[in-house]
C-alpha cells in the first residue's frame, strides 16, 4: 500500500516541493531508493549522491533544497532537521506493516493470582508472571519473559522474548525492553572482612521512566538500599552495565558496551560512546558528551565534549595532548642534536 506524500506532509509537517499526490510505499537509502521510495539527505556531504538518486521524493533541510533541489527531479520534503523526520517518516511506515499481537494470555504463561493484568495487554508463550505485578493497558510482553513479584509495566511497554524483570521494579508508559535484558539483579556489594567477602542485600529497586529503550542483553543493578534511576527518554544500546544505586538522568544515551560503576550520577542530555567506561561514586553534570572507549575516573563538572583513556580532560586539550605524544620521537631526537650543537660549542669557548 502507498502513502501520498501529501498525506505524509499533513501528519509530520515540513514543506512539499512537489506533487502531492504522489505515493511512495516506503523509505529507503540514497544508494538504495528506487522510484516508489522516500530518501533523506542529512549529510551535505551526499549533496552529489543525493541529486542522482532514483527516489520519488527527498527529506532535506533548506540549506541543502538550495543547492541540491534543481538537479535532483523528484518531489522534496524541506525540513530543519531531516534526520528527525526520517526518523518518524520511518515510524509510520514501519507502523504500516506492523502486525501487533492479539490481547490475552498464552495459555502456556504461568500467572499468578494475585497479578493484575489489563485486557488489551499480551502475554506470550512460556511467561511468568510472579504475585503482585501490574500491567498496564497495551503490553506486550513476550515470549519467555519473567516479571517478578510486585513489579510493575505502564501502559504501551513491549518487553521482546526473554526479559527478566525482577521483583519490585517499575518501569513508565511506552517503553522497550530488547531481547536478554535483565533489570532488577543484585548489585556487586561486598564487605571484606579478613579476605573474606560478606554479601551487602540489594534491597532497592530500578526505577524506568517513561519513553525509555533497553537494548539486548543489557542488566541494570537492582539499588543496594535506595533505588536505581533510569530518567525518561533514556536509551541504553545493547550490552550496556548500570551499576547499583547509579542515577541516569532524562534524555541521556549510551551506546553499546558502555559501563557504569555502582552511584555514579549522570545528568541528562548526556551521551556515551560506545564502550565508554564511569567509575563509581561519580558525578557528571547535564549536557555532557563522552567519546567512544573514553574513561571517566573523576567527576565532570562542566558541559562539553570529553575523550582520552587517561587523563581525561576536554576533547580538544586531549587531542593537543596526543598530537604532542605522536611527536615525542622526533622531539627527543631534536633535543640530542641540540645537546651535542650546545656541548660542541662549550668546548670551543673553553678552548
């Protein structure tokens, strides 16, 4: 089925340059577009690849309709942020071809009693679902998953085949669980007494706002006396540690592999790059971008953007720094041709 460009206008906004009764039946890339697709252009560095592709309309910004618009002959779609548009042009589409699954309980779920689920909500095959929990209208929760004991899921969540949801835990209206996650297990908390390692009970819960996405394979600790935060509109990457009692602040993303230690507080609008590493016990404040395999090991008290193994520091004083390193060798032999001119010279004045 298509979609008139039109209509697609009328739902997410933007500025048509073209037909409005054109249809196109999906989005697609600017090397891949075909005649009856959607493409974007968000790169201008595509501006080239974007005035030869075969699509029957373009997402762009004005900047780039400027120079792009008359050399490329289909329909354009003139928007300030034409990644942000792809993104939900991608949504809707997708929604399209979204079959959701039907209300109800698998027959083969294991249900408490005493747990409370809405009619709209899905159980499927082979889930638990413990004493307690809540769920709200619209879940959907699916294969193989396990809710625990007095945990609770807002409406529009969707859990993906074998989540665990330990006891206690909440999490907000319209969230995603990946495949694998495990929320709610015992953070690492040990007393050493004499070599001798005494486990500290994790007795708090996590705590997910809303519009939050968990990747696959991700485990956020459960908090060892108050609770683990998860703000709204955070999105964790697959692979991904939160450590106990850490406090993750709105809108803040990190990508796959990144580590939190045990109470570090994370402000919001933050972003993490892949594998990146915090330490515990710290504190970085809101609006702060760490780069990719970079290690926090002291507090961030300053927005921007920071990158570097060790020390950490502001990406532009780091990268001086390495600049600096990678020419130690040619410093160093510099330095002894200066040593031996200086060394030469004394004698001469001594003779």
């Amino acid at each position: 089925m298509g979609t008139r460009l039109g209509e697609l206008v009328e739902r997410l906004g933007g500025q048509l340059m073209g037909d409005p009764n054109l249809e196109v039946i999906g989005i697609a890339p600017l090397t891949d577009a075909g005649v009856s697709h959607i493409s974007f252009l968000s790169n201008s560095k595509l501006r080239t690849q974007a005035a030869h592709s075969q699509a029957a309309a373009l997402i762009l910004s004005g900047a780039d309709d400027a120079v792009v618009g008359l050399a490329y002959g289909g329909a354009r779609i003139v928007t300030p942020n034409p990644y942000a548009y792809f993104a939900r042009a991608a949504q809707f589409f997708a929604a399209q071809g979204d079959v959701k699954p039907a209300p109800g309980i698998a027959p083969s779920a294991s249900v408490a009693p005493g747990a409370r689920i809405d009619p709209s909500a899905h159980v499927g095959p082979h889930v638990t679902i413990e004493d307690g929990v809540v769920i709200g209208a619209g879940v959907v929760i699916g294969a193989g998953c396990v809710i625990g004991r007095g945990a609770m899921i807002g409406a529009a969540t969707h859990f993906f085949a074998n989540v665990t949801f330990h006891a206690r835990c909440q999490i907000g209206l319209r969230g995603v669980i990946h495949s694998g996650a495990v929320i709610g297990t015992d953070g690492f908390g040990f007393a050493n007494e004499g070599g001798v390692y005494i486990k500290i009970p994790q007795t708090g819960r996590v705590l997910i706002g809303d519009d939050v996405d968990i990747g696959a394979n991700t485990t956020i600790d459960r908090g060892a006396l108050a609770d683990t935060i998860i703000g709204d509109g955070v999105k964790l990457d697959n692979q991904i540690q939160i450590g106990h009692n850490c406090h993750i602040g709105d809108h803040t993303a990190m990508a796959g592999c990144v580590g939190v230690a045990g109470s570090a507080m994370i402000g919001k609008y933050c972003t993490f790059g892949g594998a990146a590493m915090v330490l515990g016990h710290l504190t970085i404040v809101d609006g702060v971008h760490v780069s990719s395999g970079s290690m926090v090991s002291g507090s961030i008290l300053e927005p921007g953007q920071y990158a570097g193994f060790y020390p950490l520091a502001k990406k532009a004083e780091w990268e001086k720094s390495a600049a600096i390193v990678r020419n130690l060798s040619t410093l160093r032999d510099r330095i002894r041709v200066l040593e031996k001119t200086i060394k030469t010279l004394t004698n001469q004045e001594e003779k």
